[in-house]
C-alpha cells in the first residue's frame, strides 16, 4: 500500500507543478481520503508518514543534523526536509511549545515535497527557518514566495476551506476554539480565517 | 435597538499617590478614570441609543469612595435625563466577599439602574432581553447560571451580559481579585444573539458575536496598546454584518512602555539610547516606564537618574527600571553571562558528548525560555 501511495504521489507531483498551493493540498487530502471526513483535525502526521512515506523525525538542534546548514549565530531553524531521504525534521523545542506549531511545520515541510521538489532548484534540501514556517500573522504574510507557497499549502491541509466554512459558524467564528479543533495554533487559526475573508474588521489582526 | 456597551469603568480607580489634579485636588488617575466614564456618557447621550449596558467593574472597589458614587450618579442622573435605561452587572471588583454590608449596586437599584448583583436576572426593554449574569466565585455555578438562562422567543434580540475571562486568552486586566475564567464552549454554545462581556481591559472580540470593551483609561502597562474607544452595538443587525458595530474612539492619558536595548553601553550611551527611544512621543502628561535591557551592572551604578527626571519632567510619572533580562556582569566584573554557562558547561560535559552542540542546545530552551517571557509580557 505504501508503494502504491508513493508512486500517486509521484505522479500528484507532476500535477503540482501547474496547481495552486491549496488545490495541491486538496488533491492530497483526496488522494489519501481525507477529503470528505468532516471533522477536524486533519492528522497530518499520517499523511506524512503513511500516505506519502516521509519519516518525520523531532531534533532539539537542527543544525547538528548531517547535511543541515552552517549554524549561524542567532538563527533558529523550524524545519528541514531531505527528500533524497525522504524525511522531514522538526525542531523539537517548538514542538514541546506547541503541538500546534509542530504539525503546521511537518504540513510546511510537506508542501515542499509537493510543490517544490520537482521545480529544477529545489530538488534539493530544504531548509526552512523560524520566520519561514507560518507563526506569527505577519510573519505568515511576507516570506519569500515558495515559503510563502508552502505555508498556504500548510494551511489548506491542516484547515481545509470547506471544513472551515462549515465549521466556524457552528461556533460563531470563536478563533480559539477553531484552533483547539483543527489542532493548530491560534496565529495559523487567525490567518486562515483573515484569508478566507471570513472575520469582519473588528475580529481582523 | 442601538446600545452602548461598557465594562472595567473602575470608578474610584488611584494610581501614583501624590499626584493631584491641580483644579479638583484629587488624585490625577482617579480624575482620568472619572473624566472617561463622562466621556462616556456624552457619546451614549449624543448617539440617542436606546440602552447602556454595563458588564461589570463599573466601580474599582466593593465598597467605593463617596466622590466616586458621586461621579457614578452624575453619569447615570445624565442618562436618566436622556430617557436611556441602562443595566449593569457585578464584576469581581464590586462584588463584596461578604455580602451582609449590601451591595452598592442597592444604592443604584433605587436610582432606577437595573442591576445584576446576586444571582441572574433577566430585564426587558422595548423589544430586547438583557441576560444579566453578575461575577460569580466559582466557575462552574456560573457556568450552570449561564446554563440555565433561556432566551426570550418574543423578543427580537437576546443579550447575554458577562463578566469573566476565557480559556487561554491573555488577559490585560490588572490586580485581580476573585476572577474566574470560562472555557471558550460556554459562549460559543451560549444561544443569544450578542454577548456583551467584561474584564478584559483591552477590546477583544473572541467570536463574532462576542465583544470585551475594554476599560474606557489604560490602568496599567499590560494595556499600552491599541485604542481605547465607545463600543456601540446595533442589535438590528446581524453579528459581523457592516454597522454591526461601531468604537469611537476616547482620548487617553499617553501611556508608554519603553524597552531599550543597553547592551555595550555606558552610561552615556544608555541616557542617549533613552532619548533615542523616546523619539517624538509625546511625554507632555505621560505616563511613562522604561525597561533597560542587557544593562551592565556597573553601568547601572553610574547612571544619573536626574537626567531621566529631567527628560521625563513633564510627564504624570515615569519609572526607569532593570529590564527583564537583569543587570549583566561588565568585562571587569568577570565574564558575560552567557560565555559563564559555556565555561560551567565544558568543564562538566561527559566524555563522548558533543558538548558545543549540548551547549547550543541549552541556549535555545534559554532563548525559547525567554521569548516566553518576552511574548507573556507582551500579552
């Protein structure tokens, strides 16, 4: 089954090249069948691990990974993926902070492997920073493009449209709450919800 | 129906003893606080709403002064005028722990305030239900208070009034006494059309149908941000929906919380980083702290505090403090903080362990730590 799932997503990854971050996303959840579940959270973890076959693994110091970047004074990394070894690392420091923020970063890593692994530069390693991950509202707004890419992917998989669209007037729009379900952190929650133009002015960051 | 949603008036409020308003011989804050509950009440008069709604804290005590009764009953006497009813709830500041003394919301009851102070009550004007839940000690009674209220079916909106914080929202209020805090459930679930809630000194709007006001005066500096304003709701129009809501927005004593980043400088150089984060902001009646970051002990020792007075002379108050990082040791005084830790950690590293990398390692759950602190503060 895993062999199967690898080679669809092989060819999912072709696609991708032409797709939009969220319709990537949204052909993954169909593609491992998550598309129709209607409640939240999306268990991103599975889709990592089982369905596309990546190894997701926690290190405290990313830089100390074999094949990481040079450590650079007061520069922090979040994420990386090795898609030569199809693995994803995960800083654990922010994953003991916040589940949250773990699963947003492993989504993160994946939209890489979805969208940018095959794009001609960056079939390499990837390397994503503290500011690259989505975290802060601001910081979720002005990456750099293909970070930018993999955090809209990130979102549309963790909080897919519809499922927040049915959802949040469920629960009159309670950001926090919505978080808590989706099982994201409540900055991941808010940006969603400001991106899809659901939040009037006075709820608005 | 059009109404005025306030909460955290906190009549009677002090701050800085010794600091009068030179007209009124009273403590400066308290005029503050007084000069915004008018304010106040100047745009609800103008506005015409039908209703002010009051959710909790109105005074700063259980037990307020007679100058701040006073000032209570001017605003109300000015509503009454208007012919605009208004309803008003406990808060933790002016619900008594001791019940037998009375409540002085009996006091306002014979003034024609309709008031929540023992236990729920539900008032109707014109063609709206106000559901009027006061403090409660204990949360899960008022959970089931809560719980246990049933909207009007014949009346054209349903207003729940509140007065606690919420699960895992930072709060922004300051000394608290007896506060209870809701889980985000009890007001999402909660079937009314508008939740008007108080506590929360900074305005928030939890859900979209869910609105902290915030304190009209900063009371303190967990509330330097944003602007402080007149809530009004129009109950006609669906929640979210443009007109839904409406801030006018108060003039507020200038409050500043400055953090400056004094690492490698003197004791010059630290006044001279003041001044520079001062910038153009106006100081003239301010309230003003500064927090001196990555300050080196002896620096500290140096400094001459009358230049702060001097540049800080025409503010209400102002306090010039250690920042949260504390005071460092100088290059005299041995080595750095940080490279201490690096020393201490070598010298003790088992054999076969990357101890650069432990180190590193170490130093991050330092800085996470730190940002913690930096981002708790912040909220």
């Amino acid at each position: 089954m895993l062999h199967d799932s690898h080679a669809h997503n092989v060819a999912l990854t072709g696609k991708n090249l032409r797709m939009s971050p969220e319709d990537a996303a949204v052909s993954l959840l169909r593609a491992a069948g998550l598309a129709g579940i209607a409640a939240p959270p999306i268990d991103v973890l599975y889709l990592a691990e089982e369905h596309v076959g990546l190894d997701v693994q926690e290190h405290a110091d990313l830089f100390a990974v074999p094949g990481a970047p040079p450590r650079e004074s007061g520069a922090r990394l979040s994420g990386l993926l090795f898609p030569e070894h199809r693995r994803i690392y995960v800083n654990a420091v922010e994953a003991k902070r916040s589940h949250g923020r773990k699963l947003f970063t492993v989504a993160h890593e994946l939209g890489h492997w979805h969208l940018h692994r095959g794009d001609g530069t960056a079939v390499h390693t990837r390397f994503c920073s503290e500011a690259d991950v989505g975290a802060a509202p601001a910081r979720l707004k002005s990456t750099q493009q293909i970070e930018h890419e993999a955090n809209r992917f990130a979102a549309a998989l963790l909080m897919p449209e519809p499922m927040v669209r049915s959802l949040a007037p469920a629960v009159q729009f309670n950001v926090r709450l919505l978080a808590q379900r989706f099982d994201v952190s409540v900055p991941a929650m808010q940006v969603r919800l400001e991106a899809l133009n659901m939040l009037p002015d006075y709820m608005r960051r | 129906m059009r109404i005025i949603h306030l909460a955290d008036t906190h009549l009677g409020f002090r701050q800085f003893s010794g600091k009068f308003d030179p007209e009124r011989k009273l403590n400066q804050r308290e005029c503050d606080v007084y000069d915004a509950w008018h304010r106040a009440i100047d745009i609800a008069v103008t506005r015409e709403v039908d209703a002010v709604i009051h959710a909790g804290d109105l005074f700063d005590s259980s037990r307020p002064s007679p100058r701040a009764m006073a000032e209570a009953l001017d605003g109300l006497a000015r509503l009454r005028d208007a012919a605009i009813p208004v309803i008003a709830i406990a808060g933790n500041h002016s619900t008594p722990r001791f019940r037998s003394g009375g409540s002085v919301f009996e006091i306002l009851e014979r003034f024609g305030l309709h008031a929540a102070w023992r236990e729920p009550q539900t008032f109707r004007v014109a063609d709206v239900a106000f559901h009027a839940v006061p403090h409660e000690g204990d949360g899960a009674q008022m959970q089931e208070d809560i719980a246990g209220l049933v909207p009007d079916p014949t009346a054209a909106a349903n207003v729940l009034m509140l007065h606690a914080g919420l699960e895992a929202v930072p709060t922004s209020t300051y000394g608290e006494v007896n506060a209870i805090e809701l889980s985000q459930d009890v007001i999402a679930q909660a079937p009314f059309d508008y939740i008007a809630m108080g506590h929360l000194h900074r305005f928030q709007a939890p859900q979209i149908n869910a609105i902290y006001p915030g304190s009209l005066e900063r009371l303190d500096f967990a509330d330097v941000d944003g602007e402080k304003a007149v809530l009004e709701v129009d109950l006609s129009t669906p929640a979210g929906a443009p007109g839904f809501l409406a801030r006018h927005t108060l003039r507020t004593r200038p409050m500043l919380d400055l953090l400056v980043d004094c690492s490698a400088c003197d004791h010059e150089a630290v006044v001279h980083a003041v001044v520079s984060a001062v910038g153009d902001a106006a100081v003239d009646g301010a309230v003003v702290r500064v927090r001196l970051e990555e300050l080196q002990r002896e620096v500290w020792g140096a400094l001459d505090f009358g230049r702060f007075d001097e540049l800080f002379g025409s503010c209400l108050h102002h306090t010039v403090q250690v920042g949260r990082t504390g005071l460092r040791a100088g290059p005299e005084g041995g080595v750095e903080a940080e490279l201490r830790f690096d020393a201490w950690a070598r010298g003790r590293m088992p054999s076969g362990v990357d101890s650069e990398a432990v180190i590193a390692i170490a130093q991050n759950y330092l800085k996470d730590a730190s940002a913690s602190e930096v981002e708790a503060d912040a909220a």
